[in-house]
C-alpha cells in the first residue's frame, strides 16, 4: 500500500512535470517566433528614409503650413527617399553663392552656399524631348501663380483648352505654391521652378520641362534668393554624348 502509494506519486509529477516542460518549450517557441517577427518587422536604419532613421527633423521640414493662402498638407517623409529631402551638402562649383544649379541626372536643385556648401532640394525634372539646360535668370517670383499652358500643351492634350485663359491658384494647380520665372537674354523661356501637388514625382523624369520642388521646398527656396537669382541647368549626358558626337 505505501509502496504503490509512493509509486502513484512519483507518476504524477512526472506528469505534470512533462505537461510544464511542453507549457515551457511552447512559450519558448512562441516567444522566439514573436522574437523573430518584430525583427522582421522593426524598421532598420537606412539612410534612404529618415523616417526610418527616427530623424524628425525632416519630418519638421515636410510639416504641415497651415498659414499659407492656401493650407500645405504635410508630406509623409517615410515614404520619399532620403537622398530627396532638403539639407545642406558640400559641393564644389565654380559658380559663385547664391546661383541655383539644377543637375536633371541627379535629380538635384542647389543653391549656392560659401565655404564650398550648398542647399540642396530634390526636384522632379522634363521627361525626354522636353528637357531644357542653359542659363538663365529669376525674372519673376510668385506666390500661389495662376498656370496657363502653352499653345503646344494644348496642341498635345486638347482637354487642357479649358485652362487657355488661366488655372486658379490652389493645390490643384500644377504650379503649387510658389512659382520662380525662367528669362534668358530678356526673353522668357516658358519653364518654371515651381512647386507640386504630386510629391511622388520628385525624383523622376515627367514634367513638361519645367522643374518640380516639394511646395514646402518651393516656399524655402523662393524665400531664399531675391528676383535676378542666376540660374544653370546643366546639359543630361545623353545630350552631352550627342553633342560630342555631332563634334566629332
């Protein structure tokens, strides 16, 4: 009797001790998958999205500019690539501080700095055959401009005739916030510096020509530099090559 009592007890916590280490290995289990999920799934330092460097600078650069004519909606700043957004940079040029120079390969607008610095802004630029480089100067600035395509957009998109006489200032208008006027040798050249109310574009090769800025970017800049600002858009190396190749 005491003997097979004995024995009954040794059985149970040998099952209860096998139930415990089946309860501990599946916690375990579950906290190295729970583990491995929120490695997976915790946002890495990359320095091609601030937002994943939690650098909340940027995200007060794209903040929201509720005092504006017309309201600027923040820009999610996660979502563009870091190389993109505004920040001082060394650059060597041999123009003098204070000229915007546009580099449509890079996709990069900078102003001119001393000391061999410069800000630099991501812009979007002309798609191919629309492209144009040279120099030029700031002839005009405006705040929330009026867009009025030209007789050749219209020619290539019959649906903007209805804008012939002018597109009210707004977030819509394809000019955003601000407007910087492009005149060379007295002449306007039609292309613009100007804002966007497509932030995706940034970065890419779509306009008509005319160069794209963030509008909160677009609103620094114009704030920046005062009306006979020199202007160089340099050649892209597809034009450079054909140039060289004519020369030849």
């Amino acid at each position: 009797m005491s003997t097979a009592s004995n024995a009954g007890r040794d059985r149970i916590p040998t099952a209860l001790l096998n139930r415990r280490s089946f309860l501990a290995a599946a916690t375990a289990a579950a906290g190295a998958a729970l583990s491995g999920c929120t490695t997976m799934s915790t946002p890495q330092p990359d320095m091609a999205t601030p937002a994943r460097l939690l650098n909340q600078r940027f995200a007060g650069l794209y903040a929201a500019v509720p005092d504006e004519r017309f309201p600027v909606p923040a820009i999610d700043v996660s979502k563009i690539d870091g190389k993109f957004l505004r920040q001082q940079v060394s650059y060597t040029t041999p123009e003098r501080p204070g000229t915007i120079v546009i580099d449509p390969d890079s996709f990069f607008l900078y102003l001119v700095q001393e000391d061999g610095m410069a800000m630099r802004y991501g812009v979007g630029v002309g798609k191919e055959g629309f492209a144009w480089n040279g120099r030029a100067i700031i002839a005009r600035k405006a705040a929330w401009p009026t867009w009025t395509p030209t007789p050749n957009m219209i020619r290539r998109e019959p649906d903007l005739a209805e804008y012939a006489g002018g597109m009210a200032p707004g977030l819509e208008n394809p000019l955003g916030a601000r407007a910087l006027y492009l005149h060379q040798n007295g002449r306007d050249t039609l292309y613009r510096i100007h804002g966007t109310n497509e932030p995706w574009s940034i970065g890419h090769a779509l306009s008509s020509g005319c160069i794209r800025l963030f509008n909160q970017d677009i609103i620094d800049l114009h704030n920046r530099i005062p009306n006979g600002t020199p202007v160089v858009v340099l050649p892209s190396r597809p034009q450079l090559m054909a140039s060289s190749a004519q020369s030849s």
